[in-house]
C-alpha cells in the first residue's frame, strides 16, 4: 500500500512540475520598435514604375536565437500608412506553432500615402527546432483572419544562426 502511496504523490508531483513548466513555455515579446518611414509612395504622386517596383518588393522576416533563448527578429519593408507612429508585435505559440500578428496604432487621421517601415523585437523562450509559423496582418484593434495572412509556412530555427524568411509578397497593414 505504501508503494501505492508513494507513487501517486510521485505522479502528482510530476504532474504539477509539467503544468508549471507549459506556463513557463510561452513565448513573449518585447522592445518592439520600429523605424522611421524608409520610403514615401503614393500612388498620385510618385511615378508608377517606381511605385509598382516598391510595392512589389517582399517583406523579409529574419530569427537570430542566441545561447540565452532570446530571439533578435526583424521584419525588413512593412508597408502602412503614412500616419503610422507605432508598428506592434503580438506572438502566440501553441505546440510547434508560432503565430505573430502585427498590427499599428489607431490612425488619429489617415495620409494619401504609404511608407515602408523596419520592425524590430525580441522573443523570449524560443527552443531551437521547427516551426509552422503563421504571420498575420491585423487591424489597429488587433483583429486578423485567414484573409490578412502574410506568411504560413515550416521554418527551422537553428540556435547561433540567422534564419531568414522572405516572404511572397509585402507584409501590409490594414488602415482600419
């Protein structure tokens, strides 16, 4: 009986280390920031074969994960509204699953043009190993679904590596 016992307390035991250790696997990020507008367009007002080239260049995603577990990532050409101050970044992580919604500000009133911004951020408590990432472009009020879907695909995450993602065309936040 004292077998018994023994190892129900045992399996308990084991049981609330688990739980604990599944709270402590969640994915965060932090200091986001991102650039100054790289690039003004406007569809009136700048030529259409220099607008057409810019907006056909694909937004790039780069994952460096260090020692620590700490992720210096990076989105290179996000295209919003001029009006833009903030570009955020939220993440989410269930299983091998990541999923990042970016998203800006609440426009206080919205320009005729559209500038190319740089994100940068950091993750915490990546694992090295392989991935189904899920990028998402989201409204100011975080709202997102399959139609604003940037990327979605494995990636594999290689600790000391520079992981890079270039995505099949340019990550766009809805104004609204």
């Amino acid at each position: 009986m004292k077998k018994v016992f023994y190892s129900l307390i045992c399996l308990i035991a084991l049981s609330a280390c688990s739980s604990e250790n599944v709270a402590l696997d969640a994915l965060k990020v932090y200091d986001v920031a991102n650039s100054a507008c790289k690039t003004t367009l406007s569809k009136e007002e700048t030529r259409s074969d220099y607008y057409e080239e810019n907006m056909a260049k694909a937004t790039i995603l780069n994952i460096e994960l260090g020692k620590d577990g700490v992720a210096q990532c990076s989105f290179e050409d996000v295209v919003a509204n001029c009006a833009a101050k903030s570009i955020y970044v939220k993440v989410a992580n269930q299983d091998n699953q990541i999923t990042l919604v970016v998203y800006h500000n609440v426009l206080e009133a919205s320009a005729d043009c559209i500038c190319k911004y740089d994100v940068s951020f950091k993750m915490s408590k990546l694992l090295p190993g392989n991935y189904q990432l899920k990028v998402y472009c989201a409204s100011p009020d975080m709202k997102y679904d399959e139609k604003y879907i940037a990327y979605n695909g494995k990636i594999d995450i290689v600790q000391g590596k520079k992981t890079s993602i270039t995505f099949s065309t340019p990550l766009t936040l809805p104004e609204s």
